[in-house]
C-alpha cells in the first residue's frame, strides 16, 4: 500500500490530484484508514506490531502529501509569474499628444490676464451688420475700408466683419452699465496673403464703459497688461491716430521685448514695436448705442494677436500659422 501511495503522490501535477490519494489512502473509507479500523479483530500480541506499521506509514503518507502539496503551489506560483512576465526592455508605443494651437495659446493668455483685471469675455459672429461693423461705429460713409476691395461683403447689409469693434455695438446695446469687456475673435479682409497679410485673422477687442472713465484708465489698463504679457520692464508708447470710434485715438507702441528698446531685427532697429490701436470711445458711438455722452465715458483698444503670436514666437510669415504644417505647430 505504502509503494503504490507513493508512487501516486509522485505522479501527481496538479493539488485535485495529491487530494483525491489523500481520500483514497487517509480518508474517512481510506485503505489505511480500514486497516486502523479493523484493529480490533487483531490479537493482544498483533495489535501492537501492526499499530506502529500502519500509524507509521500513515505519517509517512501524510508528510508525503504535504511535501508534494507544497512543491505543486509552488510550481503554481512560477508558472503564473513567468505568464505575467513583462519585458520592460520592449520599445514602448509612441503616443502623439495634441496641442492648443499657438493663436489658441495665446488668446487664453490674454484672456487670462484680462480676466484678471476683472473683464468678462464677450463674443460676436463673424458675420456682422455693415451697420453694426461701420456706420454705429462711426465710419464715415466715404471710408476707405468700406471700399468693395477691402471688405468681403455678403450682401449691401451683411459682411464679414474687418475687426472685432462691432463687438462694441452689440454690448453697449445689450448690457448693462458699467461695461467692462473683452472679445476676441476672427476678422476677414479682402487681402492678398504674404508674410504679413492673411484675409483672416484675430483681434482682440477691450472695452470698458463707466462714469468719469478717462485716458488715464485706458493707459494705466494697457501698461498693467503689457508688463504682464511681454515683461515687467516694458514700456509703452501712445502715438497719436485716427479711428472713427475713438477720439482721441492713439496707436500704442511697447519697447521692443527682444532687445530691450536698443534695436533689432524684429523692431527694425527702431527699438519700439506697434501693438495696437486705442482710444476714448466717440460720443457718436455711445449715442449710437443709446448711451448719454454726458453721463458716461469710455475706452477701447483693439489688438492682433496673429500679430502679438507671431512677435513672442519671433515667427515671420503668418501664413505658418494656417497652413497646419504639424513640423510648425509642434513647436509651440
Ligand atoms: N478696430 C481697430 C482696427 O482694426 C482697432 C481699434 C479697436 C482701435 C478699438 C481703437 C479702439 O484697427
């Protein structure tokens, strides 16, 4: 019985196999449980002989099974951890994450430093009013960029808005007083496309309307955010301009971020560099919108940002920024 119960156990692969020797030999009808079982039909002189053999090969049976149990688990346990090997020195599969798109970028930088000082972003379709795009905005009926050869005009009332100050119009008439807003967004002009001209491109509009609102909102409101946006040590110039929605009007230069105001290529030796164009909201324009001159005052200042992106990235043709070469957009 002991040969062939060890025998068995020797075979067996798997812990099902080492417990069913276990029942047949040690269990409650095991062989060598009915052996112990008919002790009692033995002799006085037998009993003790045949006792020690049986309990003897019982231990020897059990310490047999444990031992065998206890290779099967473990040889259980290294077949699982070589199938869930993994080989770290494998090249890992490359995985192309997406980017905000340099216009994209910064426009949430100006947005987040405009939010900053407590403007509300507003927005506007593209497709305006010619009312709404020039005449509320005071442009004279005579005005260049009203010419059929500057404008993409969809019809004698709508067209694709040339800048972002129609935006104005719609706040001043829909919100209430005081007003203090942003919008940026996408203008079309009639163009040809070179280095420095795309028929589409973004604005940024700032508006803020309230009592006694001065020039000096507007200058302090422009240095706060050029120092913010091209660095503390920026300086600010206002040149004076014309805008038919503004008076006065001025266009802003900011010393050159690159050289420090000493001259460079990008400002053309000259130090400054031209950022936008702001002013006192005309009263024409208010009253337009059915604001009293006489009790309120603002300011506007509109910029580019294809403008503003293409100076912080030191790019030199915006056409890199609508041709969607990826080789381009990766880089920012
Ligand atoms: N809309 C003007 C432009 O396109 C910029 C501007 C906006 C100027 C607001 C003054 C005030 O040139």
């Amino acid at each position: 019985i002991k040969e062939n119960a060890l025998l068995e156990i020797n075979q067996c692969t798997k812990i099902e196999d080492i417990e069913n020797v276990r029942v047949k030999y040690l269990g409650k009808k095991g062989e060598i449980t009915n052996i112990l079982k008919g002790m009692g039909k033995l002799s006085q002189d037998e009993r003790p002989i045949i006792g020690k053999i049986v309990n003897t090969v019982r231990e020897e049976l059990e310490e047999s099974i444990r031992i065998k149990k206890d290779h099967i688990k473990e040889n259980e346990k290294y077949e699982k951890l070589r199938l869930e090997t993994i080989d770290v020195t494998m090249p890992s599969r490359k995985r192309s994450i997406g980017k905000k798109h340099p216009i994209t970028q910064i426009m949430d930088e100006l947005k987040y430093i405009f939010t900053g000082m407590g403007f509300k972003v507003a927005e506007g379709p593209e497709i305006e009013t010619v009312y709404n795009n020039f005449d509320a905005l005071n442009a004279p009926k005579n005005h260049p960029s009203r010419e059929m050869s500057d404008t993409f005009y969809i019809n004698e009332n709508l067209l694709l808005r040339t800048q972002t100050s129609p935006v104005q119009i719609r706040a001043m008439k829909a919100m209430p007083l005081p007003i203090k807003i942003i919008s940026p967004g996408r203008c079309f002009r009639f163009d040809a496309p070179d280095a420095t001209h795309s028929p589409m491109f973004h604005q940024l509009e700032g508006l803020v309307i309230d009592k006694d609102i001065n020039m000096t909102h507007l200058k302090g409101t422009l240095d706060a955010f050029v120092k913010q946006f091209f660095g503390e040590s920026t300086k600010t110039k206002f040149r004076p301009h014309n805008f038919p929605f503004t008076e006065p009007s001025a266009e802003v230069d900011v010393t050159c971020f690159k050289c420090k105001g000493t001259g460079c290529s990008m400002c053309k030796g000259e130090g400054w560099i031209e950022i936008l164009g702001a002013g006192m909201v005309h009263p024409n324009v208010l009253r337009n919108c059915g604001i009293d001159p006489n009790e309120y005052s603002g300011f506007a200042f509109g910029m580019g940002i294809d403008r503003i992106a293409m100076l912080k990235y030191e790019i030199d043709d915006i056409r890199l920024l609508f041709e969607n070469d990826m080789r381009f957009l990766n880089q920012f």
